[in-house]
C-alpha cells in the first residue's frame, strides 16, 4: 500500500486461485505503512490523532487499532477486524460466508476485491422445485465460502504484517471467550426452539453448567472455531503452490472436506472440487464524481452502480436544504429509482447479465439521472410502475460492516455475510464454522410477487455464479485528494438506502458524523409502496411525505432501518480522523453515565487527561483513559490528543455491572 515503504519479508508471497481483471495472475510484493491508530468506540464519535477502525463490535474495534500500532496497514486492521466480528457476531459473519473489499491506497490506487460465495457446481436454476424455503436453511442453501481466500488475496496483495500476527487476536478471543452482547443474545433467544431442537450441533450457544441457552453477560467460548482459525493462520508458510498453508487447507484439503460432508448430510450438493475452484476477483473500483469529490465502490453484483445512480441524481436537485419538507421528499424519490435499478444487476461472468452491460453503464450515467430527475414531481410520488423496475427485488438479509482508515491514507471499507441469521443453520461442531445461506440471494424462478413482477432473469442460479449482493462499501475522497468518508453499512437491501443517505446528510446537508450516524433515517425499498420512518424522523418530515402522496409507517431506531447498521470513519481538513459505530440500531437500552467530579486519585497528569477529554482540551501528555464495565464486558481507551464527548458514552447492558474508571500514562 502506498506511503509504507517496501514490504516485510513474512508477508510477502503468491496466491493461486486469483482473477484478476485486465491482468494475468502474478507475483505480489506487499506495500505497506506504519500507522498508529486511534480507538474506536462503539456509538460514540472518536476524534483520532493518525487513524481509526469502526465496526460492529467495540472488541474487533479494538484489535483493529492493536494491527494499525504493530504497523500494519489498513488492510491488515479490516482483516483482523474482520476475524474478530465472525468470533463474536456468528449470526452474521464469519469464514463460513463472503463479502467484497474496496481499497484505496494512499497513492491514490484502488481495487476492489470481489470474494462473494459462489454456487456449487451442482446448481440449477431450478433446483428448489418451487419450495424457496430451502434456499433459506439446510445443506441446499449453502453456497462456498469466499471469504478466507478474499481476505488471503487482499493480504498478499497489500498487506503489511505477518498473516499469523492478524488472525492471533481472534484466534485467543475465541478460545478464552467473550462475554455476551445484547444484540447477540437476542438473537440466540429468537431462534430457542431450533436451536434447543439441534442442541448437539449448536452446543457453544449453551451454558455448559445450565445447559440453558446463553443470555447477557454470559461466557461464550468459541473452542472448534479457535482451532481452525489456528489452521487458516497457519505460520504464514507459502506452499509450492503459493497459497498460505492454512489457506489452502480451506479450500484444498481438509477443512474443505469437513464441510462438504457436513453441508451434505443436510442435503447440500456441495464437492471439495468447488471449493479447489474458488477464486477472488480483484478488479477496478466503480468511480464517480460528487459534487467535486471522488466517490468509490464496488462493481456488480455489489450494488455500488446505484449508489452512483442516487448520488448523481441528487446532485443536482434542489435538496441542500434539511430544513424543507422538499428535501426529504426528493430523498424518498431517488430510493426508489435506486432499488428500480438494482433489480437489473447480477454476476457479470452470467452471459445474460453481460448482454446488459450498456444498461449498467447508462444506470451510471450522469446524463441518465439528468432524465430521471426530470421525471421525479416535487408534488407528488407515483406508484411502482413509474420508476420502471424490470424484475422483482431482492432483499437479502443479515451482514456486517467495518470501515478502517490509516496514517498513510489507506482506506479500506469492507463488508461480509452469512446472509439470513445463523446462515443456513448449518454449523459444524468440528470447524466451529457457521455455513452461509447465500443460494437464498438468487432469484427463483417460476413465482411472481403480490405486485406480479417476475424473478431477476439476472440473477438466476447458474454453477459457479456469486449472488446479486445489497453491499455497497464505499470511500470518498476529497478535493485535494485526501480520503474523506470511509463508509458502508449491513441490514441487507436498506444498506444501499443507508449509505445513501449518510451521504447526503454529510456532504449536502452539513451533518457532523456524529449526526450522520446517530439521526433517525427514512428507507423506501419500492415495494411494498411505503416509507419507514425512524421514531426521531420529526412530524413535519411524515406530514411533508404524506401530502406528496407517500405512505409512512414509523417504528422504533433500527426496526424501520431494518436492522441496518452503518460504520464510517473520515478524515478531517485538520488532519485528524473521526470515527463513529452505529450502536444506536444494534438494539438493547443504553446505560448513560458521567465522570465523577472532583476526579479521582489519579496522577496529576491523568487527572488532566481525564479534562481534557471533557471539556475538549488537548493537554501535551502521552496519557489515556480506561472505562471498564465490571467483568471485563466493556472497554473504552483513548490515547493521548483524542477528544471525546463522554455524554453519549454508552455501554452495552440493560442493567450494568458496575463501572470502573482507570487511568493511566506512560
């Protein structure tokens, strides 16, 4: 990556099984910069002196920030961060699933890397025989993990440290184990009865001494999933064939085995030589321009071709203003071109989505949203049929996203899946790995929905093809050609919708992140023909939407978003990078609380430290704070020069443990 220097010998290396688009296969030498990187905290803006990592969960945050101070890039951070977040948060990601990567080094490159699953070989387009269900749970929703070998790819390309070193953090986190979440503890309990049902396949979800399901605060150990990540980390060893040890077991030996059997004995139709098939594609960002700035994301079947189609049709309607119904209006209007237009995406390797390619070029196209605006009322919205959907869309479910900006300007925004909760329900107790639901992201053919709109032609199931994918990680740089917004988001077909407008509030409206994050959103999917609202969505929005003829339904933080969570980190004029976790949909009540006042027996400096972080001071002194929730449940650290607002500080639990304050300076 650029603005490191050269590479360190252990991770230097070739990995086979890589498409690269517009070059052969080839010898990769890793770039990389020595960062510091500030912590991130969950739900709470971080002002970061050199660099940040914001993600689903505070942990993986945090070990994020550790890759960036052992001088790995921003690649190495996501990765490690990553590892983490399919630890904690196994009801949406892990090795078992897929995702997509979008990198911009600070030399100004980027890249996008494309590990979505892939269908087995056995597929067909017919094969569920009209019952969807099973593309949803069981062996045949299941389709080949990508995710190891995407992030092996983007390591031998750009990364910095030792790949052993990136995973050992998860490795010692799964087996040692962490306590509960309220997110994941409430979707443990959603699922009791099947889970209480396949107790012996789902034993790390119980309470060996209870036996009962696990709940808040309570130990998980993740002991199978420990040793196989062991595996894929290998010693950082090149085989022969140039994939890294462990690597090559996933997709080679024997955990490749392990899975196919496991996913056949729930009648999948998987085969050890589609996974010695699987291979990432690395290939041009999508790129548009954005009120002066670059915009940066994925190519199909990401749906960044319609975050460019919204954010050009944006640009140029008269929406600046949050203050006017107007505004919110025009917002709701471009959602709905945005989910018109992703249902004519698909896998670009499918002839039949590659016949469409001037169709996906135009949907780009800044003379196309110059025509869509002219058919967007400022009075009134339309029914479906207006905004010209070719298909019916698809609505995945479940991801996770982080976004990680470093020292150097190396920006990474990435986001995985399992796709439904719990993927397929399929986990193996031997690898510890929950499969994936991804077949459930194919459109099936030979039903119409309730508005008698047919299946995707373009997303139909063929061997080896990757799933139409709701994703959209995304970076934004600014005029000067600095990184500025590093963003996505996960809650399947409302990321789009989310990233889109958390845009919109940053650069158009003039929302801090803080604010871009934490405000309450709108999400209009096409279909069904209503806009959820947030409870927070102010009344004189609903009834500026309800007098242009829209239908507004408003739910509690989160449940209107569907579930979708946005991460972000920017970098400031100043220099310094701020960062916020969206805590706010992730579910369960905040615990709010202050900083006794007169402080306590710190050491001078810390006690101005401990100032200085409240009242936005920088004092010069290498100090930091350390707030603890009582059982280790909750972590929040701050290095010298960092400014936070304690106010909104949030800590996980209903009802919390107790509180510690810590400080200390080196």
């Amino acid at each position: 990556m650029g603005g490191g220097g050269g590479g360190s010998g252990e991770g230097r290396g070739r990995l086979s099984g890589v498409r690269i688009k517009g070059e052969e296969e080839q010898d990769w030498l890793t770039e990389g910069a020595r960062g510091f990187g500030g912590v991130v905290d969950d739900g709470i803006l971080v002002d970061a002196p050199r660099g940040a990592v914001s993600s689903d969960v505070l942990t993986c945050s945090r070990i994020g920030v550790g890759l960036l101070k052992k001088g790995g890039n921003a690649v190495d951070s996501a990765i490690g961060t990553a590892a983490c977040i399919g630890v904690v948060n196994s009801f949406a990601s892990g090795i078992g699933g897929g995702g997509f990567m979008v990198v911009r080094e600070g030399n100004g490159r980027s890249r996008s890397y494309n590990f979505r699953e892939t269908a087995p070989g056995n597929a067909s387009w017919d094969m569920y025989n009209g019952d969807p269900l099973k593309a949803q749970v069981g062996g045949l929703a299941i389709a080949i993990p990508g995710e190891v070998h995407g992030y092996a790819t983007a390591h031998a390309r750009s990364g910095r440290i030792p790949w052993q070193e990136i995973w050992q953090p998860s490795i010692d986190l799964a087996r040692r184990g962490f306590h509960v979440p309220p997110t994941l503890a409430r979707i443990i309990a959603k699922e009791a009865p099947f889970f209480q049902e396949h107790r012996e396949e789902w034993g790390y979800l119980f309470n060996q001494d209870t036996g009962e399901l696990l709940q808040v605060g309570e130990l998980m150990k993740r002991e199978a999933y420990a040793r196989t990540l062991e595996v894929i980390a290998g010693k950082g060893e090149y085989t022969r064939g140039g994939i890294y040890s462990g690597v090559k077991q996933f997709y080679n030996g024997s955990i490749a085995e392990q899975l196919v059997e496991v996913a056949n004995s729930h009648g999948g139709i998987l085969t050890t030589e589609d996974f010695s098939r699987y291979f990432t594609i690395i290939e041009d960002t999508l790129k548009t321009d954005f009120n002066g700035r670059e915009v940066i994301t994925c190519p199909p079947p990401c749906s960044g071709v319609v975050l460019i189609e919204g954010l050009n049709i944006a640009e140029k309607l008269d929406m600046n203003d949050p203050d006017k119904s107007l505004s919110y209006h025009y917002l709701v209007e471009i959602m709905k071109w945005i989910s018109a237009g992703r249902t004519e995406l698909g896998d670009p390797t499918d002839p039949v989505v590659a016949s469409n390619s001037k169709r996906i070029h135009q949907l780009q196209s800044k003379s196309y949203a110059k025509a869509v605006r002219a058919n967007i009322s400022a009075d009134t919205t339309y029914s479906w049929e207006h905004y010209n959907p070719a298909y019916e869309p698809v609505d995945p479910k479940g991801t996770s996203h982080l976004s990680v900006l470093d020292n150097y300007g190396n920006a990474v925004a990435l986001t995985t899946t399992v796709n439904l909760y719990w993927g397929a329900k399929v986990h193996d107790p031997q690898t510890g790995i929950v499969l994936n639901s991804e077949m459930d992201d194919f459109s099936i053919p030979g039903r119409s929905n309730a508005y008698r709109l047919e299946p995707s032609i373009y997303n139909y199931i063929i061997p080896y093809k990757r799933p139409l994918s709701s994703t959209t990680p995304t970076i934004i740089v600014e005029e000067d050609g600095v990184p500025g917004l590093v963003i996505g988001g996960s809650g399947g077909s409302r990321i789009v919708t989310g990233v889109f407008q958390a845009i919109v509030k940053n650069y158009l409206w003039g929302y801090s992140l803080l604010n871009t994050i934490k405000s309450p959103r709108l999400h209009h999917q096409l279909i069904p023909e209503m806009v959820f609202a947030e409870s927070g969505v102010e009344k004189w929005i609903l009834e500026g939407l309800e007098e242009r003829g829209h239908v507004v339904e408003q739910k509690g933080v989160g449940e209107a978003s569907g579930g979708s969570v946005i991460q972000a980190v920017k970098g400031m004029d100043s220099g310094r990078v701020e960062a916020v976790a969206d805590w706010w949909r992730k579910g369960g009540v905040s615990f709010f609380f202050f900083l006794p006042f007169p402080f306590p027996s710190f050491p001078p400096s810390c006690s101005l430290a401990l100032f200085s972080l409240l009242f936005s001071f920088s004092p010069p002194i290498d100090c930091a704070l350390r707030v603890d929730v009582i059982g280790g449940y909750f972590f929040y650290s701050v290095p010298f020069g960092i400014i936070v607002d304690l106010t909104g500080l949030t800590a996980f639990y209903r009802e919390p443990l107790g509180i510690e304050l810590n400080a200390y300076c080196t």
